[in-house]
C-alpha cells in the first residue's frame, strides 16, 4: 500500500476579498473564485460597479457582501474588513487587483502623477495588508496583482514600473513578515485584454502585433486566463508557496529574439 494524500487546487472552503475586483482581471478572479464555490466580495470605489459584480456572484451561487472602498482611505478598507468579517466570520483570501496608472514619461512626469499612481498601486498593497492581513484566519493567502513592467523596461511607465517593482519587493517582506499562516505571493500578467486597453491592444494596432509575435503564446491574454494562477495560489494546494512572483505572460518576458 502506498500513502498518499494530495490537497486539491480548490477554493470552494475559502472566503476571498477581492478589492479592485469591479472590472477586468479583478472581476474575473471574483467570478472565477464564486464559480468554484468560494464567497466572494468584490469590492471597488463605484456602488453601482459593487452591485452590479456582486449580483454576478450570486448568479454564480456564492456569497457576497456589497461594500465600496478606495484603496488611498485606510478608513474605507477598515469598513471592508469589518462588512467582510461581519458576512463571512472571517477572511481567507485577499486579493489585491486595484489598478493605476499614468504614461507619463520619466523628464516629464509630475509629483502629481506619480504619487497617483504609487498611492493606488503600491501603497494601496500596503495599506490593504495591513488593514486586512489581521482578519485572516491561519493558512491565508494574499495575492498582489503585480505586472511585467516590474521587470522589463518599458517606455512610458516609470511611475507604474515602479510601483509594481513595490508590490513585488513588499510581496516578499510580507510573506517573510507574516509566516507562518498567512503566505503572500504576486501574479505578473502579461498583456490582457480589459475593458480599458481594449483599443490599446486592438487587432491591427503596431502594439498587438508586437505582442503576438514576441509572446510564446502568439496572442494576448483574455482576463479569464488569470483565473487559474489566483484559484492555485488561494487555494490549499500552493501551501507551500510564498514570497513567489507567478508570471502569466504566454511566456512574453522570456522569450528571446
Ligand atoms: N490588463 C493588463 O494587461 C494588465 C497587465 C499587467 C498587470 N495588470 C494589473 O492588473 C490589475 C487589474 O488591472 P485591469 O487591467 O483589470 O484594470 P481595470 O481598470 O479593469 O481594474 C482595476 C480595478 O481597480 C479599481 N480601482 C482603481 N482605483 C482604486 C482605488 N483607489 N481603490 C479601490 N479600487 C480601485 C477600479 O475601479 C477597477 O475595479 C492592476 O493592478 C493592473 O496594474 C494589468
């Protein structure tokens, strides 16, 4: 007889957070995790954005509480952890998908632009952690979305590069900082396709053919395609993963000439 015992890449036991989760790859992972039988709450600055995703979860059979916060308010993330608390008991999963950005070159960009950029996408990790990480039950996971630009040059980015460089060097204290128990890990997606770079990326554009001919995978990503990595590092399955940056990019970054 040979033991063994395997832990399934499930989330169906977990309650997830899952702040910018309104639109694009946040709304998909919200989705993804209430179809897989998890309860959600997908929570952004829009009410309207927060009812109209959590009557999609409902359709999807999960749970879910209408909250709105803004990742720049410590006071409004406070709310959320209590309306998450006070629905579920407790949190398992906390994502972290808001998005900023400004393109605005490095001789040119203002203080303005870039604390916008930074004070949403990389002090927002930090202050969703903090105000968050402290409901979360034993074997809880965090996930920061993070993005290419944190490792390649790219033009036109500087405060958005930087940031995401943030998110993946603070991915790293915080998985340090708060093991055991809770394990923190990134998501670097490639070139999705979302409702706000869906004319960027458009078939015909200079930029998707560069995309399509660089990427292994030929193609740029549906947001769908990013479910999959946050339903592996939500659930039990990833236990022994953390402090990692997850690449989703159809092989983009590595890919040599
Ligand atoms: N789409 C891509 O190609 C791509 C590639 C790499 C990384 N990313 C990253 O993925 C994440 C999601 O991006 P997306 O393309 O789905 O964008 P999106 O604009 O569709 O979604 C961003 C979400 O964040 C919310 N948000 C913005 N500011 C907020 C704030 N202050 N407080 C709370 N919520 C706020 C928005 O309302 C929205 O729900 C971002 O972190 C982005 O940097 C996207």
């Amino acid at each position: 007889m040979v033991a063994y015992e395997h832990t399934p890449v499930s989330v169906s036991d977990k309650r997830a957070v899952v702040v910018g989760g309104t639109s694009g790859i946040g709304q998909a992972i919200a989705l993804g995790f209430a179809t897989e039988g998890a309860d959600v709450i997908a929570t952004s600055r829009s009410e309207d954005a927060v009812a109209e995703t959590a009557d999609a979860i409902e359709e999807r059979g999960g749970n879910t509480a209408r909250v709105t916060c803004d990742v720049t308010d410590a006071d409004s993330l406070e709310q959320l952890r209590e309306t998450a608390v006070e629905a579920f008991g407790g949190i398992d999963v906390v994502v972290a998908s808001q998005g900023a950005i400004s393109r605005e070159r490095i001789l040119d960009i203002g203080d303005d632009d870039w604390d916008f950029v930074t004070d949403v996408a990389l002090d927002g990790v930090r202050r969703v952690t903090q105000e968050l990480a402290p409901a979360m039950d034993e074997d809880g996971s965090i996930i920061n979305i993070s993005s290419l630009a944190a490792r390649l040059s790219m033009a036109d980015l500087p405060a958005y590069a930087a940031a995401k460089g943030g998110v993946e060097a603070f991915t790293r204290a915080s998985a340090k900082e708060l093991a055991p128990g809770i394990r923190v890990n990134a998501i670097a997606p490639g070139f999705v396709i979302t409702p706000q770079n869906k004319e960027t990326y458009a078939e015909g554009t200079e930029k998707r053919a560069k995309i399509d001919e660089r990427a292994l995978a030929g193609r740029v990503a549906e947001r769908e395609e990013m479910v999959g990595a946050a339903v592996f590092l939500g659930s039990d399955a990833s236990s022994y993963v953390t402090g990692e940056v997850l690449t989703v990019d159809g092989g983009f970054a590595d890919s040599a000439l």
